[in-house]
C-alpha cells in the first residue's frame, strides 16, 4: 500500500498543519537559535551535560517558547524566575532566555528568508481542490511572518499561533487545545479534522485531542519516536501523501 492510500483526504473536514517543520524548514532555524541561547548559557554558567540536538527534539521543539526555556533548564536541575515577557534578552529570567532566543530566529529569518517545502505546498495544491478546511496550528509568535514570507499566507482561513492561544487561554502543545480551537475555527470537530506535526509534543496534542488522524512528518524526531507518541502515519515529506 503507498502512504497516500493510508490518507482518505475526503474522509476529513479539516487538515490543521503544524507550521516550523511541516510547512516550512523553520524548525531548523528554530534548533539553531536555541542551540546558540543554550550552548552559551549552559557553558557561561558551567552547567552540564553541554547542550545538544538531542535536547531540543526532547524538551524544546513544537513547545510555546517559555515552556520549552522552563522545560529544558529542569532538565539540568536549573530554576530560574519567572520574569516577564518585557523583559529584555539580557535578563536572567524564563522570559529572557526566551526572547533571547527569540531576537536569534527573527535575526536568521530576516538575513536568509524562507521557502516552504515543496512536498507541502503540493499537498496544500491538492488539497485546494477538495472541500477540506485548512488552518495552521503553531505555538510560535512568529508564525504570520513566517507564513508571509514563505508566501503561503492566502492559503490559511485560520491561523492560530502563539498570539491567539494567550488571548483566549489555550494551553500549548502537547495539549489539544489549540488543534480544537482551529478545527471549531473551521466549523468542524475533532474527529473529522487531521492533524499534522513534526514534533513529539506535536503528535502528543494530537493523540490527546481525538483527532480523526494525526499524521507525523519525520524531520528528525525519527519515525517510531513519533508512531509511539501518538501518530498514526509518519511520511518524511507531505508530497508522498498526493
Ligand atoms: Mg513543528
């Protein structure tokens, strides 16, 4: 059986896309803009094991930002306060780290730009042509520009990003919360919408929520990692699923 024959497009009212490692190779810029916030601060405060990619696929990657700063530093036995999200890069706070990394990802994405994957954008092409919602799910704040400047933007009736989930008090991934609220964006219910993720806490929030189909897409976490945390397909490109 090909992948695309596990794939009942029709079946499905709503395909709700994670964005960084799903629509766009973001999630690289991402793992490079912690590994240079944790690699520095890690070191500069002689805290071990260093830093590694294995660290941002365990307690990083897909997270709203804060929770994955909160999340790796306890990893290490580290707690830091709190802080607030005005708080500059330079302080020694959750929120700081976080907007440290931050001020990294807008520097990388503003010096090279980004092109979504074309495995995606056919998919997105395909699925154009049926009756199917689409929505973009992301726990990032960056999420509109990053979608403008893949030129994908017109192809999301619902965005629900970092922004929206604090404005109506969704929790991040792995809970299902913010999937739920974009299928409800998009008139539907969970069971007949599908989700669609590259990390583990992505598939998590997937599995949690009741959706109709939690697709993975392997772009490092690996293939059983993400079958065992809840997906039911894993692709390594959405083009195979056309
Ligand atoms: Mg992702």
């Amino acid at each position: 059986m090909t992948e695309s024959a596990l794939v009942r497009w029709a079946d499905y009212d709503a395909a709700l896309f994670d964005l960084d490692g799903v629509l766009t190779p973001t999630a690289e810029v991402h793992m490079r803009a912690w590994a240079a916030l944790f690699t520095s601060y890690l070191s500069a405060h002689q805290i071990s094991p260093p830093y590694t990619d294995a660290d941002y696929f365990a307690y990083v990657d897909g997270k709203p930002r804060y929770d994955g700063v909160r999340t790796l530093l306890a990893s290490r036995g580290v707690t830091l306060p709190e802080g607030d999200p005005s708080d500059p890069p330079t302080a020694e706070t959750v929120c700081g780290l976080g907007n440290r990394k931050n001020a990294e990802f807008e520097h990388e994405l503003a010096a090279h730009g980004v092109a979504a994957y074309p495995g995606s954008v056919a998919l997105l092409d395909h699925l154009a042509t049926l009756p199917i919602g689409l929505a973009v799910v992301s726990s990032s704040v960056n999420a509109p520009a990053v979608l403008a400047a893949a030129g994908i933007a017109d192809r999301f009736p619902v965005v629900v990003d970092g922004a929206v989930a604090l404005d109506h008090g969704l929790p991040g991934k792995p809970a299902p919360d913010t999937y739920a609220f974009a299928a409800k964006q998009l008139g539907t219910d969970d069971a007949h919408a599908i989700v669609i993720e590259d990390a583990v806490s992505g598939v998590q929030a997937g599995a949690a929520g009741d959706f109709g189909l939690v697709i993975g897409v392997d772009r490092g976490a690996g293939r059983q990692t993400l079958l065992d945390h809840g997906a039911d397909v894993v692709v390594a490109d959405l083009g195979e699923l056309v």
